[in-house]
C-alpha cells in the first residue's frame, strides 16, 4: 500500500532529534504538453528524513522515478529517469523579532503547505509537486534525437538522410509546396 500521510507529531521526535521514514508513494501520471506520461513505477520507494526543529520540522524527501511516454520531437516511446530531492521547512510557530522587518499577516506564518496544523504531512501532494518541479524541459527518447522530417514528416532516427532530401538542391516543385505550407 502507497503511503499518503505521514503522522509526523507520531514519530515522537523532541527537539533536536531526527527520523527517517521510508515506504512507497504513488504519483498519478502527468500531462506534458496535451500528452500523458506514465510515472513508474506505480508504487516508488521513497525515503523521507526528519528533524524536529525548536517549533516545527525539517523535511527531506527522496525518490527516483521514470517518466515514459512520446518522444517530445519524434513521437516515439520515451523515458526518462527523474530523481527527486526536495526539502520543506514547516516552522509554523516563528515569531520574528522585529514584526516591521517580516512578513506580515497571514505570510508571517513558514508553515509547509504540505503540513496540516496537526503536523499530518502530506506525502503524496508534495511527491507529485516535486516531480513536476524536478521534470527535464523536454522528454527525448535520446538526446540527440534528429525529431521528424520537416518534409514528409516521418522520424528520422536511424533513416537514410538520402531518403529524406526530398528533392533538396534544385526541385521548384518542392519549392513551390514549403511555400504553401
Ligand atoms: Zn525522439
Ligand atoms: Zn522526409
């Protein structure tokens, strides 16, 4: 079973002292550019340190993970191995010496949006943010993917270049259609 809350005040920890906890968490498939891609595996394991800080907690959580899905130039099946390493501080009781200096109002408080104020931490809420945070730019099935034929549109991954001049050197006619697209 995927873990979704995490009781913190339940591990016990007084001040100064630290934690870890480690389970599997399940991050819902994301969507890139109008395409879904798949977050494996369905259950990650993860580890999630804590210390407990004079009024709250120092949270550092870590997983690795693989998105699969569509090449972002060529279409074809793709993954890539995302690993995560996010931390939170949830200080909710910081009081600032000088109020003027602060934040002020309700910004004065540092608590984590992923802690409730029963110190219940929200795994699967922050498992999913720090992945979309941690996401490469573009997901390629290689680095160095050529993408597809401007022309006729097909991949150009392992394909004859020759097959792929499409008259390139001369042919008016090509010339005439890259004008009507
Ligand atoms: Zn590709
Ligand atoms: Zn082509």
């Amino acid at each position: 079973m995927a873990t979704e809350r995490i009781d913190l005040a339940g591990l016990g920890l007084a001040f100064g002292e630290a934690s870890s906890v480690e389970g599997t968490v399940a991050v819902d498939d994301v969507v890139l550019g109008g395409q879904g891609y798949r977050v494996e595996p369905p259950e990650i394991p993860f580890r999630l340190d804590v210390s407990r800080t004079s009024t709250g907690y120092a949270l550092r959580l870590r997983f690795d993970t693989v998105i699969a899905g569509p090449c972002f130039r060529c279409l074809e099946a793709a993954s890539v191995e995302v690993p995560i390493d996010a931390r939170e501080v949830d200080q909710p009781e910081t009081a600032f010496e000088d109020p003027g200096e602060g934040p002020t109002g309700e910004g004065a408080e540092a608590g984590s949006p992923y802690v409730d104020s029963a110190a219940v931490l929200d795994l699967e809420s922050w498992s999913r943010d720090a992945l979309i945070l941690a996401l490469p730019e573009r997901i390629l099935c290689s680095p160095d993917c050529p993408g597809l034929c401007p022309y006729c549109g097909k991949s150009l991954a392992g394909a004859d270049p020759e097959e792929h001049r499409h008259g390139e050197g001369g042919d008016p006619r090509w010339e005439k259609l890259r004008e009507l697209g």
